[in-house]
C-alpha cells in the first residue's frame, strides 16, 4: 500500500519542515527549486546494494539516482564550506548550498535513526560478526557520501562483548578501527 515510499516522504518532511519554517521566507521560486532539487538528489544518493565492497575495480553501490539518471557517476557535494553567515550572503547559491547541507545532516541522522531499532538492553543482542556489512555513520560526512565498510575484525572487551571492529572502506581502499556505536548493520553475514 505504499508504506515504504510514504515513510521516505516522511522523514524528508520531518527534515525540511524546520529549515523552511526557519529560512523559508529568505528563498524565492528560483532558489527553493534549487533546494528541492539538491533534497531530491541527496534522498536518492543513498545505497540500495553492498555487493563487491572488496573489488577495488567493482563500481559503486547502486543507488536510486543511478536508476533515475541512468548515470553510474557518483555526485560531489560542491566545493566550500557553508556556514550559517551564508543565509545572510547577498549569493543565493550559498544560501541554497546552506540549506541543502543542513537538510543532509537532519535527514541522515533521522534516517539512520530509522534504520536501527533501538529497544531496551535487557537481554543480550548479537554481536558484530566478521563479514558484516556496515555503514560508517559520522558528523562531518560530506554530502551525499555514504560509506560501506565490511567487517574484518572483532575487538572483544573484558565482558566478551564486541565494542569495538576493525572495518574495510571499499571506497578509500583502507582498514579503520571503529567503536560500534559508530556504525550501522546494513547486511549480516548469517
């Protein structure tokens, strides 16, 4: 019946009602297409596949943009930092840029948010395993990047629970020690 998309609806409306309700008088037609279009380009940016993360030569995950574009070209965020002097600026692109970065950031936390049950920690859960495919979740993440790491080590504490994992970032070809709460499950190995 829909639920799917209709909770991605949501969490766009959750993310840029605020911003809008805030800076909404300082954009014109021009402007708040320009943010509705970088919206609609950093929604469609996320990953649908984890396959290959560990063929440096595989291209990268299949996104909803690669189906809407039909271009295998990831999208760089622009170039700059944009700061909240920028909603001030006489240009409007940084006013835009600002928005558009600060809708990234309330949009992934709630959707990553949404992506991870939380419940209380009265019983055990499982712990990482290796072979784990997981999404490095960080502050200051540039737009429209999502990393995909794959799990290669386990770092057990005293009490034998894993708080810590050694990961493989396929895009940057590296090896990364991540505390747990660092990153989100996307695709178990069992």
């Amino acid at each position: 019946m829909g639920g799917i998309w209709e909770r991605q609806i949501r969490t766009v409306r959750n993310a840029l009602a605020p911003l809008l309700n805030i800076h909404g008088n300082q954009l014109d037609d021009e402007c708040f297409r320009t943010l509705l279009s970088e919206v609609m380009n950093i929604v469609n940016s996320r990953p649908l596949t984890v396959n290959n993360l560990n063929d440096p030569n595989s291209m990268e995950p299949l996104t909803p943009n690669h189906i809407l574009t039909l271009k295998h070209k990831v999208v760089v965020p622009p170039p700059g930092i944009f700061q909240n002097a920028d909603m001030y600026c006489r240009r409007r692109w940084r006013r835009v840029q600002h928005l558009s970065n600060e809708f990234w950031c309330r949009w992934r936390k709630e959707y990553l948010s949404s992506m991870q049950s939380r419940s209380k920690w009265t019983s055990p859960k499982r712990n990482f395993k290796v072979g784990d495919v997981v999404l490095l979740k960080g502050d200051n993440v540039p737009r429209n990047i999502w990393e995909l790491a794959k799990v290669i080590a386990l770092h057990p504490s005293d009490d034998g629970l894993v708080r810590k994992v050694s990961v493989f970032v396929g895009r940057r070809q590296s090896v990364l020690e991540r505390p747990v709460h660092k990153l989100l499950q996307l695709v178990p190995v069992d």
